[in-house]
C-alpha cells in the first residue's frame, strides 16, 4: 500500500524552490488519489536556536502557506510535529540504530554546522535519524522532496533496512525519494551555483511566498545573468548556470518542457525573456499570496486544522510505534 509523507521547516519564509522543489508536488500527489501526510516539523526547526514567538508565527505561516497552496486538510493529513509524540520517540529508537559513520557522511550537517562544529547542537547531528522516524513511524512509501534532501532519505533507507535485518523482520518498507519536475533544485538569483534558501542573507537571492507583485518582478528583473542571449538548445544551458535556473524556473511555473521554454525564447535577450517570467511568477504567487494571508488572519482556525490533523496522524503513528517497540524487546503494559 502506498502512502506519502512529507515536511517542511517552519523556520522562516518559503521560497519558491521549497513551493516548485516540494509543495507543488505535494499538491499533485494529494490529487493523485495517495494517502497523504504533510508535516511542519517544528522539532526539527529547533536543531538551530530559535525565538519562541516566531516559531509559533513561522509554524502557523507554514501551515497557511500549505492550505493556499492547495492542500485541502480534509483530504491530507497536515499537522506540526511535536503534537504527534511518536516522532521524538521513534527517532531515540532509530538513534541507537543508525551509525556515526553514516551520520558523518551528512552533507547538509558540514554546511550547517559550518567551520565549528563543535558549537552545534547534538540535535542538528542527529537530524536525519529524526527525519526517518518522522517518515517510517507512517511506514511511508513514497517521499516527495527536493534533490537536497535525497541523501537524508537515502539514510532513512539505510535505518529501515539496518532495524529489520537487525532484528530479523521486514517491518519498515524502505522509502523512496520522489524527485520530479523542472525544478528540483532551484538556485539563488544572485549566483546560479548556489541553492536558493531561506537562509540566504540576500533576500535578492529568493522570491518569497509572501512577496508582493512588485518586489517579485524586481527580484526577477536584477537576477544575475551572462550577457549572451538564450541558446537555441537545452544543451546551450551547460556552463550557463544563471541561465538554466531562470529557465526551469520557467518551465516549471508554466508545466512546459525546458525545451519548450528554449524553443519559444531561442536568440531573445533576457531583457525580454524575464517579464515573461516575472508575470508568470506572479499569476501564480499572488492568489497564495492573498489566501495565506486571509488564513493567517484567523490563526485559532489554523491553530484547529493543526490539532486535527494531529489526532488523525497519531491514530496513525502510534500502533506503528508500538509495533517497533515490541520488536525491540520492550514490556509494554498498554
Ligand atoms: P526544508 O525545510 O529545508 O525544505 C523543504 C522542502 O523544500 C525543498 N527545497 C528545495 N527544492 C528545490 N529547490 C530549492 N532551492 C529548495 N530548497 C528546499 C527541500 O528539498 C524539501 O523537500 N529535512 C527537511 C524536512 C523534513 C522532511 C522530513 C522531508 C523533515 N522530516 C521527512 C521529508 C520527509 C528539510 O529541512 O526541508
């Protein structure tokens, strides 16, 4: 049986590469007919310090930023993480499972923690293993993410197929990445090697869920290009790397081909091509744009649809935990 879960930080604003790399497919696979979960993974949000106050404003922004995206939270399961118990204590048990070796490999650990490592938070260390809990304690097929997270479901791979061998059982499926569309990795606009992030310090390198019509088309108009026109093949993109990302960028806000995209702006100058984009970008952006922040006017409404989908993820979770626990060995009284 195939079921879906994914999540999202809630720490700071979306982009557009978490909207085209992750709630866009999200959105698809819920119409899709899977059952699906999505979370805002607060417990993960504090891997790093984080202001109380906008924690609460962040995660309740997330889950309206869902909702004007199209999840429909009667169709899906939406819910915050550390209302639903069995993450956090199906993470300590996948703690004692997954090796320091593997966790060492972690790429986005060496970026995060940066130079001095020694400073970070244990819990930022042990983030994948959380991250397999969040998607095995569902036994969750299929995970819907951007190419930078394809090495933590690797590792969720990795601690499903350790815990069963281990213990001799075929109890988690091993999940599997889904990373599809023009637009897997979305780069910074300032510089085309760089993912584009919520934490960039230039809020030029992003456009943000919540930006108006205005700043979007002037993020877009200052994007960093080269000053060749656009190549008259989707090969002429290598090399170009400002170039390719404005175009996936493209091709995915309007569902074409990149080769479709090239064919229609082969030999224009990006003086034309990016108020293409700019207004593509805003007819899509500006109608969630004005949902979320009608959602976020009535934040007990939020704060409710939260709390639902919390029970309904826990009826889920918490046999699937004590499954684990009794696999484990541990005396379970109720
Ligand atoms: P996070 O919050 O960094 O990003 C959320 C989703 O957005 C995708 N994404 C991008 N896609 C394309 N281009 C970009 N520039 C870009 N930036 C971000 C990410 O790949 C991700 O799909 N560890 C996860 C959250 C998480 C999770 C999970 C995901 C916790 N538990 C269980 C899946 C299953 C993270 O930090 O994503």
């Amino acid at each position: 049986k195939h079921r879906v879960f994914s999540g999202i930080q809630p720490s700071g604003n979306l982009t557009l590469g978490n909207y085209l790399g992750a709630v866009k497919r999200f959105v698809e696979m819920q119409d899709s007919g899977i059952e699906t979960i999505y979370c805002v993974v607060d417990l993960h949000a504090i891997t790093v310090w984080q202001d109380p106050e906008k924690l609460r404003h962040a995660t309740r922004e997330l889950a309206a930023a869902y909702i004007a995206c199209g999840l429909d939270p009667t169709r899906s399961i939406l819910f915050n993480q550390s209302q639903v118990s069995a993450h956090a204590e199906l993470g300590w048990l996948f703690n004692c499972v997954a090796r320091l070796g593997w966790m060492n490999r972690m790429t986005q650990f060496k970026d995060k923690a940066g130079k001095n490592a020694e400073k970070a938070s244990l819990g930022l260390y042990a983030y994948p293993s959380l991250m397999a809990a969040d998607i095995l304690t569902y036994q969750a097929t299929h995970v819907p993410v951007g190419e930078d997270q394809k090495q933590h479901v690797e590792l969720a791979r990795d601690i499903a197929g350790k815990f069963n061998h281990d213990y001799g059982t075929e109890y988690f499926p091993l999940p599997e990445p889904i990373i599809e569309g023009a637009a897997t990795r979305v780069m910074s606009l300032r510089d085309g090697t760089k993912k584009m992030s919520k934490s960039d310090p230039s809020d030029l390198s992003r456009i943000n869920l919540t930006d108006d019509a205005d700043t979007i088309a002037k993020k877009i108009k200052k994007a960093k290009t080269d000053p060749e026109p656009l190549p008259d093949s989707v090969d002429g993109l290598d090399g170009r790397p400002e170039a390719k990302n404005l175009v996936s960028i493209y091709a995915a806000l309007s569902g074409k081909s990149k080769a479709d995209v090239i064919a229609e702006f082969a030999g224009q100058q990006f003086g034309a091509f990016k108020p293409a984009l700019a207004d593509l970008a805003v007819a899509e952006l500006s109608p969630i744009t004005a949902r979320m922040s009608d959602l976020m006017a009535d934040p007990a409404e939020i704060d409710r649809i939260l709390g639902d989908g919390a029970d309904r993820a826990a009826a889920l979770a918490e046999p699937v935990l004590a499954g684990a626990k009794d696999v484990m060995g541990f005396v379970r009284s109720r």
